[in-house]
C-alpha cells in the first residue's frame, strides 16, 4: 500500500503503511581532518576536510487497538550529543516528551470525536489545516480514504461508536501509560517515594527531639528553633516532592487555547 513522504527545510519524513511514521532532521556540520600528515600542503589540507550530516531521527509506531485508543511507540535516535545520554537520566528525557504528548493528545481526542460528528468522509470540515506543515494530515486522510473509506473497520469485534469522553486525569494519566513499563522512569519513581517518606520520617524525629532532650544544646532558645526549623524545611521539601512526583510521574495538565 502507498505511503507518502515529505520534505521540508532540514527534514525528511516518510509514512509506512499501515502505522510507521518517521521524522529525520539534518544539518550539516563541517569538521575538519585532523590527521592529515605534515607532508600535505595546504591545499592538499583543505581539500581533506569533510562534511559530516548531523541527524535526529525519531521513530513513530501507532497502532489502533479498538475505537478511541491507539498505543504509541516510539523511539529518537541521534549521531550528535551522545554524551548527554552519560550524564542526563533517560527518565528525564522521557518526561519532557511526555509534555508534547500531553500538549497533543487533549487535542486529538476532542477532534476525533467532531471528526465522527460530521463522517469521516467529511474530516476537512472538522479540522482547518491551511498550513505546509499540514500537508502531511491531508496525504494520510487521503491514505486512508483511499485503503479503508476513511475510518478503521473494526470487524464484530468493536462496534463504531467512540468510548465515552473520561476524565483528563484519566486520559493524559502517565503512569498507567508510560511509567509502570518503562524501567528508567519507574526506578525514579520509586526513589523519589522512598525520598519522600524519609524526608517526612527525618521531620517527626526532628520535632521530637526538643521534648525529649532537655539538657545541652536543647537548652538553648537557638538551639530549639534551629531544629523546628530544619524539621519544618523537611516537611516542606517533602510535600513538594509529593507534588513534583504526582505532576511528573502521575497527571500533569495542559490548558488548551479551545477549553
């Protein structure tokens, strides 16, 4: 079956029927020879230089698994800034793309859902897609009009009509999603947990300790409130890793222009 593809300043990008969609950006980079041997003249020298493309390739698999929810997988892959990956955690990477997920996936579920309002046959009157970038949208309606009447054919398995709308909570939930299955993300998860209850534990010790020592430093005005002190901070830091960890790992909202 035809896929298309599609080029645009620094990128390439090609769709494989049935769910294969992949993007490469490209830019050339000149990097010199730096083993040219001293015998060379200059010339020589300058013509030894080369120029090397550096690339960004990322790699989409969706896969429709019954109406209203596909399962995405996908991978980036890149020649340059290798070293990042030695000092940056994967699961850091993995939530910032979560945020573009995020941004878009409020937007297709709600544009699905006008799509089959006014029929697939009729998606254009559904979407407004004036721009270049665009082009792609209209090649894969096209696709699939073409291969599949505009629409999924689910057989006696499913029937047509879209699952009702949840939650955003429940729709752009991470966890469930993402983190439970992925290795990097979910053993940040746990430690930022385990970070969390002994920050709590460390701010009940804390507070103990000025009513069960009364001798020494405790004595001291200064010394009782530089422990109330560090136990409040202790609490603190540990309701706002609650909070960073239910955002970054759990459910983290998009404001939408149209909502």
């Amino acid at each position: 079956m035809d896929g298309f593809d599609a080029e645009r300043e620094h990128a390439k990008t090609k769709f494989i029927p049935p769910c294969l969609y992949y993007t490469c950006l490209e830019s050339p980079a000149i990097q010199s020879n730096k083993s040219v041997s001293s015998a060379l003249t200059k010339e020589e020298s300058s013509s030894s230089d080369h120029v090397s493309t550096r690339r960004v390739l990322m790699t989409l698999l969706c896969v429709p698994v019954s109406p209203g929810n596909s399962r995405l997988i996908w991978a980036n892959s890149r020649n340059i800034g290798l070293w990042i990956d030695r000092i940056v955690p994967q699961w850091i990477f993995h939530m910032r793309l979560n945020l573009v997920l995020d941004s878009d996936l409020y937007l297709l579920h709600v544009e699905e859902r006008k799509i089959m309002k006014v029929g697939p046959p009729n998606w254009h009157k559904a979407c407004f897609v004036p721009t270049k970038s665009d082009a792609h949208i209209v090649a894969f309606r096209g696709w699939l009009r073409k291969y599949s009447g505009g629409q999924l054919d689910w057989g006696a398995e499913f029937s047509k009509a879209l699952p009702p709308t949840p939650s955003r909570e429940q729709l752009m939930d991470r966890y469930w999603s993402h983190v439970v299955n992925c290795s990097s993300c979910s053993v940040a998860y746990k430690g930022f947990h385990v970070l969390e209850v002994v920050l709590q534990i460390l701010s009940i010790v804390l507070i103990g300790i000025p009513t069960a020592i009364n001798h020494g430093l405790m004595r001291s005005v200064d010394g009782r409130i530089t422990v109330v002190s560090m136990a409040v901070l202790c609490f603190a830091a540990s309701r706002w890793l609650s909070f960073f960890i239910y955002k970054t790992f759990h459910f983290h909202d998009y404001k939408h222009a149209f909502c």
